[in-house]
C-alpha cells in the first residue's frame, strides 16, 4: 500500500504519486493552461472516450484529451481544503 503525500499544487514535481486509475467523474484536479500563470481547480464531470470534460469553480468546462491530459493536470487528493482556504480569503475581503 503507498503512502499518501499532501501536495502543494504549485510545488508539485513529477516525483508526486501518479494515479494509475485514470480520471472519474467528481475528482479534482489542477489544470494548467498557456494563458494562466497558476493552475486552476478543476471537477471532472464527463469522461468520453477520448478526453475528460472539467468544470471550474465559476461554471466554464473544458476538455482535456487524454493525449495531453498527464503534462497539464495534476490530482488534487483533498479539494475541500483549497475550496475552503479561498472562501475565507473571499470573507476576509468583505471584512
């Protein structure tokens, strides 16, 4: 059995645990995109034959094809402490 790691997303290194698995509707994951100087957090919400779909946080999708999808994407393990890390960024504005 391996051992979990918690990864710092933007720390991350290719010596992280790789998921063998493959991508499942409502995991998490880092997309990294040309345009973007961070990754964002992403939901895969369909699996097709040939691609994943993801959603972000503000509701836009995209496809990743399989062919490109392990150079951008990285696994997140524990989304509900990145979600809830920026809720309270969000609050702490409105203070």
């Amino acid at each position: 059995m391996s051992k979990l790691v918690k990864v710092d997303p933007i720390k991350a290194t290719v010596e992280d645990p790789v998921d063998e698995t493959g991508p499942e509707v409502g995991q998490w994951y880092w997309v990294e995109y040309e345009n973007r100087d961070h990754p964002l957090l992403e939901c895969v919400v369909h699996v097709g034959s040939n691609y994943v779909r993801f959603e972000g946080v503000g509701g836009g999708t995209t496809r990743v094809h399989f062919d490109e999808f392990d150079g951008i994407t990285r696994r997140e393990h524990d989304p509900d402490s990145h979600i809830d890390e920026r809720i309270a960024q969000l609050v702490d504005l409105d203070d």
